[in-house]
C-alpha cells in the first residue's frame, strides 16, 4: 500500500503519517523505508474517531486525507482525484469507490457493486432533516476533508466504529455538501467469517442507534429488495452455488445489526 501511495502524482506537495497500534516488527521495518512520519500507540488507545483525530491534529496540510492500512490505491491519480472532488467551497467531504480484491468472494463483490457503484453522486440536506443511513453514507476508508471543516467538525471518540457517518451527519446539517467520487478507486474487500460479520454488523447497528431515521419497516423492505437482486446477481454470473450460503449469510449479518441496534454494545456477545 504505501509504495502505492508514494507513486500518486498529484499538482501539489503532500505528507504521508501513520498511526500504528499493534503492527508487527517486520511491519514497522517497512514503514520506516518510507520518507513518512510514524506515530505508536498501544493497542489499548485506538479508536476510529480518536486515531483520526490525531492524525488530523499533527498534520500539516489544508486538506487531510484518511485511508486505512488495507486499502490500497488504483492507479498514480487517486489522491488527485479525490482531492479535486473538494474544489467547491460547499463540498465538505469526499470519499472513495472500493473494488474487490482477487480472492474477494461473490457475497462481497455484489455488495462493493452495491455499495460504490460507478456513477458520482453529491448528497445534501437540510439542518433539521431527518437522515436515514442512505443519506448519511460517507466511507473514511478512503477519504478527504478541508481542514478547517475538521476543525469545525472532528469525529466522535465516543462510539465504536462509524464515526464516518456521524461525521457526514454533522457535516450536512451544517450546510455541507458531500461527494461519492468513484473516478478515486481503492482495493478494499474482507472475506468475513460468520461470526465475525456477526460482530462486525453488531457493531455498526450499536453505533448506528439513536443516529439514523431508518423504520425497521424501511429497513426490511430494503434487506429484501438486496437479497433478490443478491440471488439473481449469483445466478447471473453463474455461482448459484452459493444461494445456500447467502441465505445464511445474509441472516447473520441482519441478526447482527438488529442485535447492536436493539441491545447497543453492552450487550454484543
């Protein structure tokens, strides 16, 4: 990834930081063979919104770029690309496509087809508008943002995992705008175990209580539409095998965020 990052061509100067929370010897020995600035924290002290915030906090640019350790840029002109997607004063923020990387399987290549399709999108609302998830979807996979908005706007430190989309809900109700550029393209998939999609989902659904106006009527109509498109994506690319799993798949991963969102984290097993 950061040999990736280091060939980005891109009109002006930028600074590649890291914060490390547990990366193995070897690890940390490639890092230092890069011109970077690398920052150590125990495990213990990570956190989504709190890391960022540090790295945002002790860097030196005016516009700050997030990307997690593994993703890995498409192409010499991501950053550029995404970069130029906050060229309008209106824009707050902007995030990246995500592909699937080779050993993706089915199940994750149809949701990134989903999830970051290939047409730009710019999403914006009113102050006292309510926001279902839809509207509020913003990834820090691979993102961008004035720092002057950070500043205005850092993320929370007080949930477990999406702080990106309290982020984007603070930045549209405070009159921002926010954009899907899917011309800055990142690899970036995960082959989830049941359990850990599980947990995973538990997880989103307990930061996510209290945030989106979603009904869970809303939600099950949307679940439902997903998985007939789901099935007919597999029979269409000729993996009808898997319908067996995706069902059960699918049902781990709606169990999960049903559980986080009804219970909250206490109570994730």
């Amino acid at each position: 990834m950061l040999a990736a990052i280091f060939q980005q061509q891109a009109p002006f100067e930028f600074e590649v930081r890291i914060v490390d929370s547990g990366s193995s010897t070897e690890e940390l020995a490639i890092m230092r063979e890069f011109p970077l600035v690398l920052a150590q924290i125990p495990p213990r002290e990570f956190g989504h919104g709190r890391t960022r915030n540090l790295l945002a906090k002790d860097a030196a640019g005016e516009v700050l770029v997030f990307l997690v350790q593994d993703a890995q840029p498409v192409g010499k002109e991501w950053l550029a690309t995404l970069v130029t997607a906050l060229a309008e004063p209106a824009v707050g923020g902007a995030f990246s496509r995500q592909l699937p990387w080779p050993d993706a399987s089915p199940l994750m290549r149809f949701f990134l087809q989903e999830t970051y399709p290939p047409t730009p999108a710019r999403k914006r609302t009113g102050a006292t508008e309510a926001l279902t998830f839809a509207d509020m979807f913003f990834s820090n996979v691979g993102s961008a943002m004035r720092r002057t908005v950070w500043q205005q706007l850092p993320f929370r430190e007080d949930v477990v995992m999406s702080e990106d989309q309290y982020w984007a809900a603070a930045a549209l109700r405070a009159g921002y705008e926010l954009v899907y550029q899917p011309a800055a393209c990142l690899y970036h998939s995960h082959n989830y175990s049941l359990l850990s999609l599980f947990r995973r989902n538990a997880l989103s659904g307990a930061s996510l209580r209290g945030l989106i106006a979603d009904t869970p009527g809303g939600v099950a109509g949307r679940g439902l539409d997903y998985l007939r498109r789901e099935a007919a994506y597999l029979l269409g690319s000729g993996k009808a095998g898997w319908l067996p799993y995706m069902m059960l798949y699918e049902a781990v991963r709606t169990a999960g965020f049903g559980w986080g969102f009804r219970f909250g984290r206490g109570r994730i097993p």
